[in-house]
C-alpha cells in the first residue's frame, strides 16, 4: 500500500540565494529605406526629417545620397514598437522600404 504524502511534508530548496536576475534587454530593429527609380532626393530627405525624431538635415541629406549610391541606408534603430510606427509612416509617405528586421 502506498501512504500518500502530505504537500506540507515537502519543501522546496531554498533557491532565491543561487538565483540570479538576469535582465535581457528587447532587441532593437532597423529601419532601412531602399533606392527606387521614383522618388526624389529632396522628397527622401523631407520624409526622413518629417518622420524620423532627432533627424537633422545634414544627415537626412547624406542617408539620402547612401540609399541613391549604396542601394539602401538603416535611418533609425530602436525599440519595435517605434519602428514600426515611423516605417509605416515613411512607406505612407510613398518611400520604399525593406522589411523591418531586428538589430
């Protein structure tokens, strides 16, 4: 016959002491605009001061010229949830863009 066991018997090691937190960041994704044959430098480098925080002029202008001779350039890195808002965004404005990816 076997005699069952009380839950109030059995303890569970004390494992708070050996635990460690470990906090794992999320990850962060890029926002990578692609050259296409239809828009123009200045409409490019106005979506991406208009839509991009922080976004000067001067480095709007060189990402434009790195989409136009690269073929592509990342505009912004960052959490998912806002880069996936600005690339809507920029792809509303008419630019071509890749799919999102994780950094």
């Amino acid at each position: 016959m076997v005699t069952p066991v009380l839950s109030s018997t059995i303890t569970a090691p004390d494992i708070q002491q050996d635990r460690e937190t470990v906090r794992v960041p999320y990850p962060n994704y890029k926002i990578i605009v692609l050259n296409d044959d239809f828009n123009t430098f200045e409409h490019v480098t106005r979506c991406l001061i208009t839509y991009i925080p922080k976004m000067t002029p001067e480095q709007a202008w060189e990402l434009t010229n790195q989409i136009h001779f690269e073929g592509l350039a990342i505009v912004w890195v960052g959490p998912q949830e806002q880069a996936e808002l600005y690339h809507e965004q920029l792809q509303r404005a008419g630019l071509t863009m890749a799919p999102l990816e994780s950094a």
